[in-house]
DNA sequence: CTGTTAGCGCATTCAA
DNA sequence: TTGAATGCGCTAACAG
C-alpha cells in the first residue's frame, strides 16, 4: 500500500479522516502506542494545528474560549507536548548534561545539587551521566549528549582521560563546556576549581608546625592537574620551610583504594619511615588511617594524618580527620551560573571565565593529639 | 520574503542550491549555528540523503566505494546525527531514566552503577535525575522524561510522594515504569525491593539474642513501605520473643538527621530508657552512636545499636556498626533487567514482575562488645 | 545499488 | 483570531 500517489488534499485528509488508517498501517513498524498530538486535539475541535499550538503554549493571538476549550480537551486527553519535537524544530533543548566521574564518595553529588538548583531555576532541565572513571565510557556519555542536543554540559573528567577530542566537539559546535574540578588545561573553555595548590600548601604548612619533619604524600595521578597542584603545594611548603623533598616519600597512585593500603605500609616499612602522611583526597586518608591504627602506630603521635575535601567520614573516623575543606555546594552553583552566563549571551561570544575557590583547613585529631 | 508558492520542483532545489540562503534567511530566529546535516554531505557527494543515510547507518546495499566515500566525507565535516530528528522518527530513543530521591548515601549511586552497566549492554543510555526528597521536583522530572520520550522509567519515589499520579502517565502511554527501594503499592508494575520485614525481624531477633529487653525502633516515615514493613518486622519479633510493644519507645520521623539527635535524647532521658536502639537507616544509627557516645553511654554495653543497609561508614565508626546489608549493586541490575524484559517484550504485555531479594545481617561491634 | 517521497510532532510565518 | 503551509533531520518504503 503506497500513498505517494495519493493528491495532496487528499493527503491532508489523511490526517483528519479515515485515511489514517492507512498512513498508520504503512508505518508499521514505528508504531507502538499512539500517543495524544496536538492533531488529534484539533480534529476533535474542528480547529487547526495551529490555534491548538497557540493554545498550548500561551501565544497571546487566541480566543480566551478557544484556549480554554483546548486546554481541558489536551487535560483530558492526557497530552503531553512532544519535547524531541520541539527541539528538533527549535535547535534547543533546555537541557544541559553534567557528567561525572564516580559518585560514590560525597563530592560529585553535591556538586550536582548545587547546580541542579541554579539550573531548574533558569529553566533547565538536568540530565546526569555517570562515566565511572572509564574514559570509554566518558566518550560515549559525551556522544550521546552530543547527539541529544544539550545546550551545554557541565564536565569532571575521569583519571584515565588524556585526549579530550570528544570535548573538543562542543567547542566546534558551539555548545558552552564547563570544568570543574578536574578540569583540561588546553581547553578555552570555563572552569571553576578550588586553590588546589594554596589548599595543599597551608596543610603541609600546619604540619611542620606541629613538628612533623618526614612528611609523604600519597599523590593522586599525574593526568589530573588538581593532583599535579596538590603535589607542588606539599613542595613548595616543604622547601619554604627548609625541610628537604625526598622524592622515596612522594608516591603518585591511581586512587584505587586497595593499592593505597600497600603504599601506607609500603612507606611505614622503609628504615626511615614517615612521621605524617599528607593524602591526595580524604577516602585514602581514612583508608591509610586503618592501616596505620591496625599495625598499632598512635596517630597524630607517631604518624599525623591530613586529607582532602572534608568527606563526612572524616568526622567519623576516630580520631577525626584533619583535611581541606571545599566549598562543595559553592562550586555547582558557580559551574552552574558560568553555563547559564554564556547559555543567554546572544552576543554569541564564548567569553570564558576562570573561577578559583578558596578552601579551608579543619584541624582535627588526626594532627593534634 | 516567503517561500510558501515557490512551486514543488524548485523547494527540493532550495535544500541542495543556492535557494537555500533564502531558507536560511527566512528562519533566521532558530538558526544559530549550522551543524553538518546528511543533506551537507549529499549535496558535496552528489548523492542523495538516502544513501548518505544507508551508509552512515550500516545497511547493506550500499557500494562499498560510496560507503567509503561518505564515512570520509562525514569524518572530516565533523558530522554527528541528530538523535533528536532520530528519536522522532522511530518513537524510541534508546534512552532509560533513572529517578532517585536522594544521592548522598551510598545506597542510591551504587544502585545506579548496576542499572547502568546492564542497560549499558543493552545498548540503552541512561539519564539520571534526582528529585532531591522533593515531590514538587519528582513531578518535574517525571514530566521532563516523559517529554523527552524515555523509553522506559527505573526510580525510587521521594518520602513526601503520596500520589502517584505522575508515574500512573507512564503505564498510560504503555512506557513501562521499574520501582526499587521505595515503591508504590497500588502500582502494577514491575518492582525490586528487600525483604525488609525479614531484615528487622532478624535485627531485632538478633538484640533479644544478646539480652537486651527494651528495644526502641527509630522508623522511618510512613509514607514508605519499606519504613512499614521493617517497623513490622521489629514488633513481630518482640512479640514471637514475648517482649511487650511499648509506642513510647517507637518514634517515626522524616529521617532528617538532626532530628534523629532529638530523638535520641528523648529517648534516653525516658525514666526507664531503652537499651537498645533499632534504626530504619545507617545514618540514623551513626548519628544515633554519636550522641550516645556524647553522653558517656557505653555501646554495646548500655545501649546496643543495629543500622540497615550497610553504608561503608558503619565500618568506620567505633563500635563498627552492625547492620542489614542488602544486594545493592543486585538491585540495580535486577531493576535494569525487568525493565529490558517489558522494553524488548514485543508482544506488548506489560508482564510485571516482582524482585524480593534477601538481606544478610553483619554483626558488627554495637551489638556484641 | 540509488533516488524520490513521505512523515515523525511541533512552532512559526504568511495570508486571510 | 484562525488556517495553511513549511521545515527541523532523519529513516524507510517504494520505484527505478
């Protein structure tokens, strides 16, 4: 059954009148389940797509009867406007996609509160995906938002990212990429971090004034530049206050947790061990704790122990941990309002701003006895 | 400039010449930036968009030569389709949602990891959103999904959602709808839960076990039938063991954490205090230890304490936390799974099925010193 | 193997 | 205030 033949009133006809049923059988294939158009609102009002359109979406040219007959029919009808085709035709999506890299220790999901709630109020809908630190994984989420038509994208990269071509790409297509936190260096794009090496600085800083001479540092992987700054933060510290850097106490690892464990007691075994250990993020931190309390060495006492990020677990852990507190919340909403900034510039500039946060010291038990 | 009586011959002209512009002009409000469309590559090529298409998509009868010819040609142009205009077309897009109240436990993030990696094989993305224990932003959310025509829906309902009515759409427009963890009775869809009676019972069963007579339950809200069916499981116990309900020693609450401190107090200022304490969650729990511990109680010796689900955090604390654990990664793949049984399901039956999966109690520190 | 045509659902422009 | 026509980008049916 072939209908291109068929004249083009007759065609139209289709649409309203018995026709249709041909046009839904040629089609087959597609359909499942008809679902309540703005066509089918119409033909039960003897209207055209149109009015009903017009209706829908508050354009101000209607009749206050027409208006309200269509809006009870659409209620009654259970109408749902047809977002894939609204933006189609529009180009926009009013939706922009945050990835991420883990969630599973707190950060990455107060980020996305805080930017949720900036976003919704502009309008925006959210769609989170999740790359679990697979860079594979990260480029196909990146596709498939891509081909998905977000107006933007809020981005952590994983640990195993190198090559962001699959970033690149919004660039070109002129869709806004914000970094935040693990952020890609040769990118002109907007980024929002915290004083990453100012936060590492002043904690090395606290424990040489707590006396700790022997400080290591389990440093995170040389792909992500957070961890590069943290690392010339522990540095500079040490060598602004005259203690030597001694590269056999500086142990740069994945952040796989069960290799941390090995590393600790690796360090705590050599003829000189350490007397603190200064870790790259707050989980290796608590996990170095465990090993340190379970082989019986006091902590802050014989080793002290910092982290980073403020982890609820380091309030939990005894003693309680001392770390580097970022403002969580506080880097969503930033990241969130860059987005939005050049998502209603209409000048079209991808004028790009770099945002740096400070972070804040919490002292606790792990440091000071 | 309108287009409207350019005869037939000459629009199709538009779309591969100069005509175009003119198009371009007249829709100037949508246009923002051009992005590769199959008509750019046909129109370079001399072919026409079918083909283009057929060799972008893998169908077999294209020349190989031409094949070759458009991979190149849409490679070096930066082509990427437009799963939107797809999407619309077919009526799926390969695209589940996933819908959590909350994501700052554990719990719901490692859920989603196990949805993800099964639907991931299935060649389904996932986009995720979070209602934030909002009903007001479930509501939005759900709209939003609906509209973007999500194949199907996975979610845990927020502890404020008493209607169900924004789920009730999706069972309307045959999208089938997956419920985990918190689920709607009245519902016939498919669902994923704990045998959470049995969790509390054996809890509970497990404090009589070590001597302990009065037992007071810290429930969740009653708006979740998880909350009921544990704070079941906790009252038959007592009763199979002959100890009396005592309601002075149940207290339901929203699961706000700093209410939880309230309670506690509460609790251990009665005249004849408990000297146990059953908590819906683990959070409650820890929260519950800290002010305990604050109040010089000895745990498990003048009040023991039992969590549900196993957050990594009860392994932290002091007393470990002993605690139902449930099969969280299981859930998620249990859910992703019913889900892709009623989407590849071509009959049509929107078979429901129902996923009660065992919990394991992990006897920790709080409840055997 | 390739070209032509139709249509997914909608917002918008032009004509009435 | 309303109707008719157009096209967003794509796939598939049909006709060579």
């Amino acid at each position: 059954m072939r209908l291109g033949n068929v004249p083009n009133k007759m065609r139209t006809l289709e649409r309203y009148g018995l026709l249709r049923i041909l046009v839904l059988r040629k089609n087959t294939i597609y359909m499942t389940h008809h679902q309540t158009t703005i066509i089918d609102i119409a033909r039960q009002l003897g209207l055209s797509k149109s009015t009903v359109s017009r209706a829908l979406t508050n354009h101000p040219h209607v009749n206050a009867d027409t208006r309200q007959r269509v809006l009870e029919l659409a209620e009654s009808l259970d109408y749902q406007r047809n977002q894939l085709a609204i933006s189609l035709l529009t180009s926009r999506t009013r939706t922009v996609g945050i990835m991420i890299p883990e969630f599973l220790s707190f950060f990455f999901p107060k980020v996305i509160i805080g930017a949720q709630v900036v976003l919704a109020e502009a309008g925006y809908n959210v769609i989170i995906c999740h790359s679990n630190e697979s860079y594979a994984t990260e480029v196909t989420n990146a596709q498939a938002l891509l081909a998905s038509r977000v107006d933007g994208l809020i981005v952590s990269h994983t640990k195993e990212t190198r090559n962001f071509d699959h970033f690149r790409v919004f660039e070109r297509r002129h869709v806004p990429v914000v970094f935040f936190n693990r952020v890609c260096e040769d990118m002109a794009v907007s980024k929002v971090t915290v004083d990453d090496y100012d936060g590492a600085f002043r904690a090395v800083e606290h424990l040489i004034a707590t006396g700790k001479k022997r400080i290591a540092h389990l440093a995170g992987p040389d792909s992500l530049q957070n961890s590069r700054n943290r690392l010339n933060g522990y540095r500079d510290a040490l060598q602004q206050h005259g203690l030597p850097i001694n590269n056999e106490l500086i142990i740069s690892y994945d952040l796989n947790l069960d290799k941390a464990k090995i590393y600790v007691s690796h360090l705590m075994n050599l003829p000189d061990p350490p007397d603190a250990l200064f870790a790259m993020n707050d989980p290796t931190a608590i996990e170095a704790m465990k090993v340190l309390k379970s082989r019986g060495f006091r902590i802050p006492d014989d080793v002290a122990v910092v982290g980073f990020s403020n982890d609820p677990a380091s309030m939990l852990i005894e003693p309680g941990l001392t770390t580097v507190a970022q403002p969580v919340d506080e880097i969503g909403r930033q990241a969130a309002q860059l987005l939005l900034n050049q998502l209603t510039d209409n000048k079209g500039g991808m004028a790009t701003e770099n945002i740096v946060l400070q972070t804040e010291l919490i002292i606790r038990g792990s440091t000071t006895g």
